[in-house]
C-alpha cells in the first residue's frame, strides 16, 4: 500500500492511496505535527516507503495508516494528552517499570486488558483524590 495524498483534520493525519481508499492515524502519535504551522505541515515529501518532513524531522510510515492501534487507547490518549503527568512517578506507584510504562503509551508493546484496567484504575483513583482534596 502506498499513500498517494495526505490532509490533516483536526484530530488526524488523514491518507489515501493510490486505489482511492481513505485511512486515519491519530495525530497524537505525532507532537511535532499537532505543534506545526499549516505551512510547516504542508512541505512534506513522499519516499520509497513513508512521508518525511524534513524540517520536523517526522516520518511517517505508510505502513503505519494499517496499523489497528490508529487510535491511542483510553489510557495512552491520556497520557498523550497530559504531557504534565510524570510518567516515571506514575510508574512507582503503580508498581510498574517506568520503560515499560513508556512503551505501552507510545504502542511499542501493548499491555494486557487486565494490565490496562489496573492502570485506568489507578488514574480514577487518583481523580479521585484530586477531588476530595478542599482548598
């Protein structure tokens, strides 16, 4: 598969190939392109077997668009999103490696649902805390 066209909306690098089939992948996965000008986003180049922008020093694969984590879980959009939490201070007190932690977020591994759960669980838990706290 190759992408032929790419377009950004607000949430997602959007592709289409060369038979005219659309595909997503959430721009999460890509800090440098939400943080980009229009312009910034718009000189990019296609290669052999990814789109490169070489002033962002971003590649994407067209492989990527296939993926089926396209969509960061519930768990990985929060932390994709709340770039303020310490993720190596999370990892401690949820009794986890703080790499491996890191690796589940940016889908390099992927946890268990079991594993998933007890991580969401203990985000809950601490809302939980922020909310019961009075100032």
């Amino acid at each position: 598969m190759k992408i032929t066209k790419i377009w950004f909306d607000a949430e997602h690098l959007v592709g289409e190939d060369e038979n005219g089939n659309v595909y997503k992948q959430s721009l999460l996965w890509y800090q440098k392109l939400i943080d980009a000008s229009d312009e910034e986003r718009n000189a990019y180049s296609f290669g052999f077997d990814g789109i490169h922008w070489r002033n962002l020093d971003v590649d994407v694969s067209f492989e990527s668009f296939l993926y089926e984590d396209a969509e960061p879980s519930d768990f990985q959009r929060f932390f994709l999103v709340h770039k303020e939490i310490n993720i190596t201070e999370f990892a401690k007190i949820t009794g986890l490696n703080a790499t491996l932690l890191r690796n589940y977020i940016n889908g390099f591994k992927k946890p268990s649902k079991e594993r998933e759960k007890e991580i969401l669980a203990k985000l809950h838990e601490i809302g939980k805390l922020y909310l019961e706290t009075e100032f």
